[in-house]
C-alpha cells in the first residue's frame, strides 16, 4: 500500500511541477502570431510549392496579411490558385482583389542555330549565367538566347522546354502559371511576363538585341534592327524603341498585327490567331489580285459588249452572277 | 628562398618565348580604342570622326573619379565612334581610326636618353601622381585599375614599401621578363618615381626564380641601392597576385576585403606599370604602346612585341606564323587568368600582356567526373577557402552561407580547378556564387 | 574563319591529376602487401582476392547500368577495383566464395550506391562489406589461416591459429602477462613471418608491404601524412601509456605491427570520400581513431577496433568538415 501510494504522490508531483514549468515556460516564449494569418493559409491551395516566391504557403499567408497591413496586396500572386484564390485571400484580409489579367511568360529570342550562326564554340558549365558570364556566347548577339535552360531548371510546373530542335526554350501555355521564375533565371532579361490577350491572341517583339543595325544583322536573321517601321505602323501608339530595340506595350496593343506586315526582319510574333500573318498576307494579296483580276475583266466585257453591240447580251448577264458568287 | 603561405599550384611554364628579343608590331591599318580599357567608368570620347590625330592625341578622357584617359597610338583620321567586341565578349563603345604615316605629338620625348630622378629634382610626389594619371597610366598586369589611385592611398593607411611585381607566374607569358632584360635602368627609374609617389624609401622587386638572368641583372645594377631589394621568389602560381606577392615579399597578409594590400603598408605595382610610369612622367609619354607576348604550342613564332594599342590581335598572331589549324581557344593573357576571346579582331588593350593560342586538346576542357573529396583544392587553393563547398553551396544557391564562408575573398585564379582530378568546373561556379553575394552584399550596403 | 574558336571561362589550363591516376596510384600501392599475401597464403588469397575484385566491378557495372541508368559508366576509374582490393585483403584466405560475393554486393551495392555512387558514400564501402560479414558470419570471419599454406589445401582446409590479437586480447582478460610470450617477436610482425600465431587476414600479415605502399603514396602526392601519421602516433602513445601501466598490455611496437592497423591507418582511414577535407580535421579524424581502435582493442567485445574506430570517425567526418575550416588568408595577419 504504502509502496503504491509513494508512487502516485512522486508521480503526481513531478506531474504537477512539469505543468507549472510548461505553463510559465509557455506563458514566457508564447510567439504572438496574427490570426488571420492560419486563415489565409487555410484558403491557399497548401501545395508548397514555393511558385509565389515565398519558403510555402505559410510564408505566402504571412507576406500577404503583411502586405494588407501596408495596404496593398500587389506583386502577391498565387500561380497555382489564381485570381480566384487571391479574390478569396483578399476578401479575408477586406482588401479589393487587385484585378489582374492573366499572364504568360513569353520568350523574346528566335536566335535558332539557322538563323543565328555560331561564331564560337563554348566548353565549360552548361548554364546560362556561367555562359553569360563568360562573354557573349556562342554566337555573336550579347543578348540573345544561350539556350543552357537555366529557365528550364527554374520552373516548377513543367511548362518550359528547350526545342532540341532551335535550341531555344518554348513555353507551355497550358501550363505556364506566370509565376516569373523563369524571368527571374534568365540572365539576359529574355523572358517577360506579358498579358494572354483577348482569346489568347497576342503580339510581341521577338528580339533584345541592343546592337546597331548592321551588328545585330550580322550576328542574327531575326534580329530587331529598330528602323522604327513598327512604332509608325502602329494605330495605337504601342509600341516604342527603347535601346536599339523595338518593344510593344501589351496593355495598349489590340493585336492587329498591322506591325507585323511592316517588319523587314519579320521579328515580330504572334500566337493563337487562326491564320498565319503570311497566310493573311497571301490571302490579301490574292484578294487584291482576285479583284484586280475582276476590274480588268470587267472592263475588259465592258469594252467587249460595247464593241459587239449587235450581240446578244447574254455575255454580260452571264458574268454577273458569277461574279457575284465570288 | 621564399613564397607565399597558403595553397597554391606548379603549372606546367611553357615560357616558349623567353629569349626571343622584343621586336616593333607593324602598324596596323586600323586601329580601334575600346573606351573601357580599364577598372572603372569608361572614358569619353573628345574626338569626332574625321578628326585628324597623332601619336599620342588625346582621344578620350576619363569618364569619372575611378577612370582613365585614352590616347591615340597611331596618327590617322578618325573613322567612327562605333562599337567592338572586346575582350569581355561583348560590344563595347569603340573609336575606330583609319591609319595614315606614323606622325607624333611633338610634346613627347622620343630619344632613348635615360632620365634619372637625381636630373629632375623639381618632381614632387604630387606632379609624379598627376602626370601619372593624365598619361592614363593602368596597371599593366592585366586587371587595369588606374595606377594614380594605387598610388593615393586612403587616409586609414599608410604605406611603408613598393612592391615591383615581376613574378610573372602565369604559364606562356614573357613580356614582362623580355622588358626587365631590355629597359632595365628605365624600371629602375620608374621604381624611384613609385618610391617618392607614395613618400617611401623601400622597394623590393619579387622575380621567380625561374628568371635566373633577370635577378642577375636587376641585383647587379641595384648592388650599390640597398633601399630596392631583389627578392628572388619560388616558381609557384598565383605568386603574381598582389596579396600573395604581399605574403610572399614582406610577410604580410593583407586581410579579408575590403582591405587592400596598402593597409598593410605595400603598395604593389608591376613591373610594366613601373615602366609606364617613367615614359609618363620622364619622357612624356601617354601609355599607348606596350609589350604583348604571342605565344602557343601551334604558333610558328613564338615571339614578344611592342605593340601600339588599338591593332588588332590577328595581325600579330598573322606576324608569328598564323592561326593554327583547327579549333583554337584565342587568349588574352595567359591560361590561368586570361580571358578566352570569341572574336580574332580584339584589339590590344592596355591590359594587354600576352596573346596565348591553345590548340587541340589543350583548347578543350576535360569531361567533369564527380568530386571525389580527395581535398586537393582545399590544399591549392591560395586564399585558404575550400572551393569543393564553395562550387556546391553556389550551384545549390546558399547565397548566406557562402558569404560565411569568405566567397568574397575568393581571386578567382583557378587553382582550384586547375588541380581538380575530377576536372570538375569548380571556377565556374565560384565566379555565379561570388558575384551573386557581391551583388547582395552591394544592395544591403546600399539599403544602409 | 573557317575554325571556330572555343570559349570558357579561366583556368583554360589543367593539370595532369586525374580520378584513375589516383585510383590506381593506390592499388599500384597495395600491390607489395598483395605479394605478399600470395607468399604467404599462395592460392587462397588469389581466390579470395580475385572473386572480390571481380565481384565488386560486376555489381557496380549491373548497379551502374541497369538499376541508376547512367550513361556514363564509372567502373574503369578504378574505385571498384580498389574497394574489391581492399575488401579482399580485410577477409581470411579460406572464406567461401558466395560469402565473399555477399560481401562485395553490400560493400558497393550499399555502402557505395545507394548514396548516388562515388563521391556520395558517407562509409568507406569495403569496410560496410566487411562489417556487414563480421556480424553475419562470425565463425568464418575470426578463423584465420595461419601464413605458409600455399597450395589448395590451404583454401579447402587450412591450418587456422591465433592471430597476435587474440593472444593480446586473452591476456588482458586473464590478467596474465606470461600469455603475451605466445606473441611472436617484433621483426617477424613486421614481416608476416610469424608462423602458428601470426595469423590474420590477407592484407594485414605484413606490415612492411603496407608501410611502403604508405610511402609510395606520400611520395606520389595521392594521400598526406596527416591521417597515418596521427593514427599510428595516438596508437603508439596511448598502447603505450597503458603497458607502462600494466604489463598485461601489450607493448606499442607490437600492437603498432599486429591486426589491421596499419591497413587501417594507411590505405582505409585515408579513403578520399570518407575523411575530413582539411589538415586541422584530418588530425583529428587521425586522433580520434587512434584513441578509438586502442580503446575497442583493450576494453571492447572484438580483439580488432580498426575497421569499427574508422566507420565511426566516418560519421563525423561532415561534422568536422563543418567545424575545421582552413587557416584562411588575412587571418594570420603580423
């Protein structure tokens, strides 16, 4: 008996000093956090994937009731969850969602093997800010593509790939987040985050080359010389020529592509739309024949009739409806 | 004999050229000035094309406090302001001229007369500096930091000796030896001048021992000047560089940056600068000609040049014999530091001290194994760093932990990778990781 | 130009050292002590050796290819040869084949590979091997073959003794020093010539062999003195400490010439990968086992601490990676 209850009061004593020590130790390192900070984590998609630039979601909730703090949430995007994650965090924090359009990483360089020739050979580390580093690369644009991947490497969901073929990367749309590590990894400034555009159409400049016009011509087939026929083409004051190089303003541009039919260089990209700008190029010039064609063939009747004015008119009867089909 | 403390590597010498005799470049029929041809802000032009020059006219000024005037080594006419690949591998402002005779400024002295400091006791340490620095004078090593501000040092220090760096360590290169053995009374004035710039009485001149004629030579015309010491040195690489030269000389190890070797009372100068500095400030001269080594297994004929900056580097690779066939590596300098160039048109540059052509399988890397921790380049390496941890914390992107590890104290002189059995790229991924922590290290300073 | 030019980055100049130089500058090293062992235990050792060499190439060729996948195969650098070698001269002559085999599957296949291959191992894999043996065979892992049988018999069925460590170890646990007279004299040690009560494992009979393997690879720059030298010095102090204290142990020269210390300390301890990067680490790595395989030695379960003194110091080599840095330049500042 006596042993039994030596235990229980040895036991419950150092039970009973255990939890005073744990309440004032706890009482004494108790880290205050800011409540709303578990609840935006709890809206995050919890994927710590570390897209938003911040060590996981928590560090993105922390960041986020900070940024509310200061008033505003801007520059904090969740890739994964998107605007409708963002919506949920701001209405949490009682901010406005800052409206964004979605973006897609874009990659301003076609310096392919074909059309950009190899003037040397490069033998160390494969990794572009090594290369960069190491001077202007195999080629001779200073601020074209390496093509080593150092985007590839950067991008957490798969959506940026290095065509064996050009030996340039290429994005993933369906993939791509926007999340900006790529931009972040390519030291030359290639890639931008630039807005999807209206049904995904958008138009951009496919060249960072600062050279002169006759060095960025000689070290590349598509490089941008900026001679400027782009910004006076351009109905919407879209585009500009900053530092040898011309660049069109995403926001403004409507995507009429009237810039790409001027470009002597053909630098200038498209994506999504259901032609090619050659294809509409072609289709428009045969239009233009076709109707050219039709005038003189019209006149050419015409003069016919007049000089058999005998005939039957048929001739002209018949050729109007065709023409009207057309 | 002595040597420096820490680390350090034995290179194959290949000194190919070593008693060939220095010769006059041909003028080139072009000649083009890049206006970064030093540490610092690039220099403006102050001529416009069409201009007429001569040898020696000022083509361009300095661009800033840390910066260096140009002048034209050729008289012609100004063709461009454009743009050329430099040895940097990028485009850089460029003044090209088209060359017409050889006519020089009449101000400068070209007689062979040696003029000693005891001719002109009106220099003061003052004029010395400023001649210096309006003759455009940079270090002539290779890294090309204006000389006049190694020559003011900051007011924390104090300098107590001159350090005439004539180790030369790098592999191929002779223009410095070919210079001690053919203007040796004119260095010896050039020390004097250094001497009095800075307010000191003691110089040492550092030479190899694998320069056995030079140390003769320098010793026995300083036997009666016991303040300037010959100090023979152990053939070692990177003995050449300012703080093991420091180490190596006087014993001294200059502490981690932003410490400079004048902290610890050196102020350390090579031994081309040494040169430029007496034509500056005795005869007059801006530095715009110097000596270049050409040198490679493949080239016909190694040889040493005098050369006018500005000619492009083909021209005197065409003077040995031409490119060799084959895939080449074209260096500006030697093959430890210099820099490999994408271009044949590079112009020689002040910093210009050696055109090096490696060819077949010296122009190409070895296939990189995996480290083996074998702890060989903890052993070479000079500044005492481990570069096995430095190369892997950089590719894995621990910018705070390579700053604890001193990665800002790294020279970048490659013995690591040199001695690296596994041929792994340790250099190339230091150089990521150490600009990447000067970048932060810049930014926080800057917050500050 | 019709030839391209090629760029990188400095040093553009290498040197002659390379991984299979210093690979097989160890096993041109072990070469006087494998001599030896076919001297000494003529066809046993050269089937013991063979099969493990063989079967520690085989298992890192099939890990290499089939189970890593890489294209890249690392069997002719060497280092498989040099772990079958040393794994081979860690066993007695007369171990079956198959066990010898099981050996070499767990000294490269989990010591080595699982790790992600050379470079990566935290253990020196031959001794994995031979620990993992040790502990799953004890019986035919301390018979050992007394030196002498050359012929088949001396595989089949070979004459075993005591090794010098077994007469040390009884006569620490009787307490009486009489028993260390069993112990053959210094010279005959040294050279492996010490007939019923020398026996031991292939690699470790003669001491001499290893001690100019260890001076070829000082000479040649492969390995430091750091390391050997410090283990065999803490050995000799601290084993000699203890005799002057007690005559029941063993004198150092002895203990220093018996077992596997000075394959241990020579060509195990300094295994690249598995010992710490600078001197500073490096003696005290040396130290550590010293005071280690001593202490296993006199107070521990085993008559031999060597090869369990160095897997331990193998854990703390990150550790002390961490902790000794090099004397960095500017610090020694005058």
């Amino acid at each position: 008996m006596n042993v039994i209850l030596t235990a229980v009061i040895v036991l419950g004593a150092v039970g009973l000093i255990a939890a005073i020590v744990l309440f004032f130790v706890s009482k004494k390192f108790a880290v205050k956090e800011d409540p709303r900070i578990a609840l935006v984590n709890e809206v995050l998609p919890g994927a710590n994937c570390g897209g938003c630039g911040f060590p996981g979601c928590g560090g993105m909730a922390s960041a986020c009731v900070k940024a509310a703090d200061s008033g505003s949430l801007e520059g904090l995007n969740c890739p994964v969850g998107g605007s409708a994650v963002m919506s949920q965090v701001a209405s949490i924090l009682g901010m406005e969602a800052a409206a964004s359009d979605p973006k897609v990483a874009v990659v301003r360089c076609n310096g392919s093997c074909e059309n950009r020739p190899r003037i040397a050979e490069y033998d160390g580390l494969k990794t572009c800010r090594v290369v960069h580093a190491c001077g202007a690369g195999e080629t001779g644009c200073g601020n074209g593509c390496l093509g080593c991947g150092d985007c590839v490497a950067a991008c957490k969901f798969d959506a940026i790939h290095i065509n064996p073929e050009t030996g340039i990367p290429e994005v993933d749309e369906e993939k791509c987040v926007a999340c900006g590590a790529c931009v972040k990894a390519c030291p030359r400034n290639i890639i931008e985050l630039r807005l999807k555009g209206k049904n995904n159409r958008r138009v951009w400049v496919g060249c960072v080359n600062q050279d002169k016009g006759p060095a960025a011509m000689k070290a590349c087939k598509v490089s941008c010389i900026a001679c400027g026929k782009c910004v006076k083409e351009c109905k919407f004051d879209a585009i500009a020529i900053q530092g040898n190089v011309s660049y069109i303003d995403d926001e403004k541009c409507k995507a009429c592509r009237a810039c790409m039919k001027v470009c002597p260089r053909e630098c200038i990209y498209d994506a999504n739309f259901p032609k090619s700008i050659k294809e509409v190029m072609k289709a428009e010039a045969e239009r233009k024949a076709a109707a050219e064609a039709k005038a003189k063939a019209e006149a050419e009747a015409k003069a016919k009739a007049e000089a058999e004015n005998t005939a039957t008119p048929n001739v002209t009867e018949e050729t109007k409806p065709k023409a009207k089909e057309e | 004999m002595r040597t420096f403390r820490i680390g350090g590597v034995h290179p194959e010498e290949n000194k190919l050229s070593h008693e060939v005799a220095t010769v006059p470049a041909e003028l080139p029929k072009q000649a083009v000035f890049p206006l970064s041809q030093h540490i610092g802000a690039p220099a403006k032009p102050v001529v416009e094309r069409g201009q007429e020059v001569k040898v020696g006219t000022l083509l361009a000024e300095a661009g800033g406090f840390v910066s260096a005037p140009i002048y034209s080594s050729v008289s012609g006419k100004v063709a461009k302001i454009d743009t050329v690949v430099d040895a940097t591998g990028y485009r850089k402002p460029a003044i090209y001229i088209n060359v017409v005779g050889d006519e020089w400024e009449e101000s400068i002295d070209r007689s062979d007369k040696l003029e000693t400091l005891a001719d002109h006791p009106e220099l003061t340490p003052e004029e010395i500096i400023n001649r210096v620095k309006v003759a455009g004078v940079t270090g002539m090593g290779g890294a090309g930091f204006p000389t006049f501000i190694k020559l003011t040092p900051p007011p924390t220090a104090t300098a107590t000796c001159v350090i005439i760096n004539a180790v030369e360590c790098e592999p191929y290169i002779t223009s410095d030896y070919r210079l001690m053995m053919e203007k040796a009374d004119e260095i010896i004035v050039g020390i004097d001048l250094l001497m009095k710039a800075v307010k000191v009485n003691k110089g040492y001149i550092g030479i190899e021992c694998n320069k056995p004629k030079a140390i003769e030579l320098f010793k026995q015309k300083l036997a009666s000047r016991p303040e300037i010491e010959v100090v023979p040195l152990q053939k070692r690489y990177p003995q050449g560089g300012e703080k093991q030269l420091v180490d190596a000389v006087i014993r001294r190890q200059v502490p981690a940056p932003p410490a400079i070797p004048v902290n610890v009372g050196a102020v350390v100068q090579n031994v081309g600068t040494a040169f430029a500095v007496y034509e500056a400030v005795m005869k007059n001269k801006p530095l715009f000609e110097r000596y270049v080594t050409v040198t490679g297994k493949k080239i016909a004929h190694p040889g040493n040049f005098l050369v006018r900056m500005g000619t492009p580097m083909i021209q005197l690779i065409d003077a040995c014999g031409g490119m060799p066939e084959g895939d080449n590596k074209l260096l500006a300098g030697g093959p430890m530091m210099g820099k490999a160039l994408t271009s044949v048109e590079v112009p020689v540059c002040k910093g210009t001290n050696s055109v090096t052509v490696l060819s077949g399988d010296d122009a190409k890397r070895k296939e990189a194994q995996p480290c083996i921790r074998c702890a060989k380049c903890v052993s070479a390496c000079p500044m005492g760093l481990e570069p096995y941890l430095l190369a892997k914390l950089s590719d894995k992107g621990e910018w705070d932990r390579l700053e604890k590890e001193m990665i800002t104290s790294c020279i970048e002189c490659g013995s690591c990778q040199f001695t690296c059995p596994a041929h792994r790229p340790l250099l190339d991924n230091i150089r990521i990781g150490k600009t990447t922590v000067m970048g932060i290290i810049r930014s926080r300073s800057a917050k500050k | 130009m019709a030839n391209k030019l090629i760029v990188s980055l400095s040093p553009h100049a290498h040197g002659t050292d390379s991984v299979e130089k210093n690979m097989y500058g160890v096993i041109i090293a072990l070469l006087p002590a494998l001599i030896v062992s076919f001297i000494y235990f003529g066809l046993g050792s050269a089937i013991v050796c063979c099969t493990s060499v063989l079967a520690c190439v085989f298992f890192e060729w099939a890990i290499t290819k089939f189970i890593m996948k890489r294209e890249r195969s690392t069997v002719l650098d060497g280092s498989a040869i040099l772990t079958g070698l040393l794994l081979g001269f860690n066993l007695p002559s007369n171990l079956p084949i198959w066990i010898i085999i099981i050996g070499a599957l767990v000294a490269i296949g989990i010591g080595k590979m699982t790790f992600g291959g050379l470079g990566c191992n935290p253990f020196n894999p031959a001794l994995v091997g031979r620990a993992f043996l040790l502990v799953s065979f004890p019986v035919q892992m301390t018979t050992w073959p007394v030196p002498g049988q050359i012929g088949i018999n001396g595989y089949i069925d070979a004459q075993t003794g005591a090794t010098p460590l077994a007469i040390m170890k009884e006569a620490i646990k009787s307490g009486d020093a009489s028993v260390l007279s069993k112990l053959p004299d210094s010279l005959s040690l040294a050279l492996g010539n010490s007939g019923s009560f020398g026996a031991g494992s292939l690699g470790e009979v003669c001491a001499l062999a290893l001690i100019i393997g260890g001076i070829y690879m000082i000479v040649r720059k492969i390995i430091t003195w750091h390391i050997p030298v410090s283990i065999l010095l803490t050995v000799f102090v601290f084993s000699g400490l203890m005799h002057l204290a007690n005559p029941i142990y063993a004198s150092p020269v002895d203990v220093l010439l018996s077992g596997g210390l000075m394959l241990g300390a020579i060509f195990m301890a300094t295994d690249y990968v598995t010992s710490p990067m600078t001197k500073k680490g490096q003696l005290i790595y040396g130290v550590s086992i010293g005071v280690l395989t001593v202490a296993i030695r006199y107070f521990g379960a085993y008559p031999e601490g060597m090869s369990f003194a160095i897997l331990i110091m193998n854990a703390f080599t990150p550790l002390i990676n961490n902790y000794c840095k090099p004397k960095r330049y500017g610090e020694v500042v005058k």
